[in-house]
C-alpha cells in the first residue's frame, strides 16, 4: 500500500528537501506540492491523503487553521523555523514536528512514528548485533523501537547507504537502519550477496542483468562501482550467473 502523501509550504526550497527525503521511500506517493494553504484546503477536497508535511507560518491561512478547517484530516508532521509554534501542533494531533533546517536523521525518526500509527511492518530499525548469518540461516532480526522484526534474507532486494542509515529494499517493504552498510555486509551470507558499489549490496539471485557500470534489480538500475565490478563478475560467474 501506497502512503499518498501531501507536501505544504510556501519556501520551494523547504518542499525540495522534503521532496528529495522522500524519494528514499518506494512506499510513498507524493500526490501534491502546494506553495499555500488554500492550494491544499483545494487539493484535500479532490484526492484522499494519508499523510501531510504541512508548514505552519505562512501567508494567509497557516497550516495550523488549515488543519483545523478539515473535518477528516490526514495524519500531519509540522514543519516550521519557529519552534514556539511546537506545542499548538502536538495539540492538534500532529505525528511530529519537524524544525527547519530539516536534518535527515530526524526526518527518519518522524517517519518512523508515521509507521508506527499506519501500524504497517515498514519501520526504521537497528539490526540486532547477532553472529554473522551462515548460508543455512535464512532470517535477519530488525530491531524495531519495541519489538524485532524477523525478515526473511531471501527476500532482500537490495540494501543502499543513507549516510549513517541503510535502506533495506524487499519486493514490498522499506525497512530504515541506523547501521552502516559495512555492517551488513559482514552479516549477510557471501554467496548470496555481492557489494557493488560503496553504497550498494544486492542479492545475486535477485539480479535481472548485468551491463557496463550498471546492474538491474526488479526494474531498478543500480550503479557498479569501479572497484567493486571484478568481484561482481567473479561471482556471477560462480553462480552460473551470465549476463553481457
């Protein structure tokens, strides 16, 4: 399922970073940019929404008397440079409140409170520090904020570097990890899976072809890095994997 999500505010540049954050998210749908208020009021009326990123401070009505005005509003996460303004929007139910400049590990932290109140199985995790997983084992351990997550490796798409996060990538799920890509490599079964680029690990099984500098994976072109395309090709080749 799609979170249909809705971005307000009347700075283009705070609805860029908003916009940039969530394209990390295939879980997520972006229905809307709105420069106002009343833009969104307009909007909300003709498409239904899950989720909004709503500014408070702005020309005309502000996102506060916005949210107000609906009758059955979509889950909100305030974003604002005025932190005074914090406890008005916890008072309206509000997901989270977000401070400009917005920082990226506090963005995934607000997005992790949005999964825990759709109550799906997306959440960012930290991966319990078990022993390294054998080629008999198949299951990694997600810690979740109050519970772990058992997921099944041969589900693993593949896992991309966030910075200091890892994005972990299945065929329907996002999981968030606040772990380094090294990390996981060293977990992860080395039959299974290759590093191809400084911030990319795929599932060799999962891998549809293989060209020049780039790999497809479920429709996805991930890039091979210089350094890393050797190994790649000696392990296809191990695999029985041929690709030109």
């Amino acid at each position: 399922m799609k979170i249909r999500t809705l971005i307000v505010d009347d700075e283009p540049h705070a609805i860029e970073v908003i916009d940039t954050f969530l394209q990390q998210f295939t879980d997520l749908e972006v229905l809307g940019r709105c420069n106002s208020a009343i833009q969104a009021f307009q909007l909300l009326q003709q498409k239904q929404v899950d989720l909004m990123f709503l500014d408070i401070k702005m020309p005309g009505l502000n996102g506060n008397d916005l949210l107000r005005s609906l009758k059955n509003p979509p889950k909100v996460i305030f974003t604002t440079a005025y932190s005074e303004y914090a406890l008005e929007g916890f008072e309206l139910n509000a997901v989270d409140y977000l401070l400009k400049p917005i920082a990226f590990d506090r963005f995934l932290r607000a997005m992790d409170k949005v999964y825990q109140s759709f109550d799906q199985k997306h959440a960012s995790a930290v991966l319990s520090h078990e022993a390294p997983i054998g080629d008999s084992e198949t299951f990694l351990y997600l810690k979740v904020e109050r519970k772990t997550i058992k997921l099944n490796i041969n589900d693993i798409l593949w896992i991309e570097s966030l910075r200091d996060y890892v994005k972990v990538v299945t065929a329907d799920q996002v999981h968030i990890s606040k772990q380094k890509i090294s990390f996981l490599e060293e977990m992860l079964p080395e039959r299974r899976f290759v590093r191809i680029h400084r911030s990319f690990i795929v599932s060799l099984p999962k891998i549809d072809s293989f060209y020049g500098a780039v790999v497809e994976v479920s429709g996805h072109e991930l890039p091979i890095g210089r350094n890393y395309k050797q190994d790649l090709q000696k392990k296809l080749k191990t695999e029985n994997l041929h690709f030109s």
